[in-house]
C-alpha cells in the first residue's frame, strides 16, 4: 500500500472509532466545586443554582451569566446578567440559552432541584 493510502485508511479508522464507540458524553455536573468558567450543558446544567456565599466580608461573590466566552470573561459586553454580592446564601437562574457561567469568590455552587410548577400564573392545574 501506498503511504497516502495508509493515512486515509487510519483516518477512517480513527473516525469510525470514535463515531462508533458508543461512549456516552459525560452529562453535566450538579456541582461547581472552584471559581471558573463553566460551560452551560457541557460542565453543567441550566437550572436554578445555590453557593454559600464569601465568608471573607472583604471580598464579595462575582457571578456572571455569559452569553460569549472569550478572554478573560471580564469583557461587560458578553454578560447576560451579574451580581457583585456580599449576602449568603447566592442564588442565580441559569437558562439554557446562556454559553457559559463565570464564578469568583462565591464557594462551591450546587445545583437545586427544579420546584413544581405552582400554577402562579393564574391557571389553574387540569385533571388528565
């Protein structure tokens, strides 16, 4: 066989390797353990999220829901929603259609069960 051939072949191989494996992805964690940049439904889920908070008085919890990640995730424009906050505990909705969440100072985050739906919008619930 011809060299170009070989390195097709492995490359097909490679390929199917991978497509045909059937690992399963890894689904995204219910916790952010550290200060970071997660990426939303690949490190973690949408969801309503609970940290405890900074204990140092000095230095509050930054949060950030972003909808571009790129730098050093300081850049106002790509922030869909923040709070600088020194109260505990934090809680913070993300949505699907964020990219990314952006943690400092806020302890490890967990996320909380999704609460039923209350009907609160004024409907009322229907027997099935």
């Amino acid at each position: 066989m011809r060299a170009g051939t070989l390195v097709i072949a492995g490359a097909i191989a490679s390929v199917t390797t991978l497509l045909g494996g059937g690992t399963a992805a890894a689904a995204p964690a219910p916790v952010m353990p550290r200060d970071g940049v997660y990426i939303v439904g690949v490190d973690i889920a949408p969801g309503l999220w609970e940290a405890p908070g900074t204990p140092d008085q000095a230095h509050g919890c930054d949060w950030r829901r972003l909808w571009k990640v790129e730098g050093d995730n300081t850049d106002m424009r790509y922030v869909r929603a923040n709070n600088y906050t020194r109260e505990t505990p934090v809680r913070v909705l993300i949505e699907a259609h964020d990219v990314a969440f952006r943690t400092v100072n806020c302890g490890p985050w967990r996320q909380l069960p999704t609460p039923p739906n209350s009907g609160s919008a004024g409907a009322l619930p229907t027997r099935g």
